[in-house]
C-alpha cells in the first residue's frame, strides 16, 4: 500500500504544487500570478483579508462540483453565511484570471493544507498554474511589519 499520498507527506507531488510566499508575492507583483483566497467568508472576517487576492471559497466550490465534504469541512462551512457563487462565476473567474491574463492561480488558506488540496483540484479541471502558498494566511500575516 502506497501511503506517499497523505496530506503532510512532504511527497514530490506536493512540492510541486506548493510555491514559498515570498515567491508569491513576487509573481503578484510582477502581475503573473493571482493570489486566490479560498478559505470561507467568516474566516476572511474573523482573521482578516489579503489585500488584491480573489475569494474562492474551496468548501461551496466542493459542493458546486459534487464532491461530498468531510464532517470537519460541513462544520465549516456550515458556521458562516454562504456565498452567492455558483459554478458559472466559478469557472468564469478562474478562466479570466488562468487563461485570460495566463496568470499563476496562487491558492491560500489559513495554514497552507486546504490550499494544497485547492492546487490539486484545479490542475484536476486543467488550470495547470495553480499553486498552493506554504504556510498561508499565518505566513502573510507574520510577514507583515509590527503594528504600533
């Protein structure tokens, strides 16, 4: 039995699909990439937002595509409001941002596993750029300078 798949293996595959945040934010910079925020509504309004990023919300995207949703990912999402995306804006923004402006799709959640799980998925519906940020949300926020 091949257990290299586990998320947290540290496989190659996930070191393919995951790039630095420093290395994120430069493709951003330079307009290659997009950061896309995937985590739920109520998490971006609790913890806070990354300024210029495109919220996905990877849980309604679940259900939209007709992937079941672990107990875990049901209670998240059912602890916030649900968006009004639906599989059309989906697809519409991933196809503007991917194929439109050929851009790098940078997926980010809080710690960095749901975003792998994101990369995975959206190379699996052929957007061969998307990439998971490490660390995510708590890496960009520790990035930031000291308040005060």
């Amino acid at each position: 039995m091949d257990t290299t798949d586990t998320a947290g293996s540290g496989s190659d595959d996930e070191h393919d699909l995951e790039i630095s945040l420093a290395s994120a934010t430069e493709l951003c910079r330079l307009g290659l990439g997009t950061m896309v925020d995937i985590r739920q509504a109520f998490e971006i309004e609790m913890k806070g937002a990354v300024p210029g990023a495109v919220h996905i919300p990877l849980f309604e995207v679940k259900l939209l595509l007709g992937h079941t949703l672990s107990e875990d990912e049901q209670d998240v999402l059912d602890a916030g409001q649900p968006t009004d995306i639906d599989v059309q804006g989906f697809f519409t923004t991933l196809n503007r941002l991917h194929h439109g402006h050929d851009n790098i799709v940078l997926c980010l959640c809080n710690s960095g596993r749901r975003s792998l799980y994101a990369a995975r998925l959206l190379r699996s519906l052929g957007y061969g750029k998307a990439l998971s940020v490490a660390g995510g949300f708590q890496a960009w926020k520790k990035q930031l300078p000291p308040a005060g």
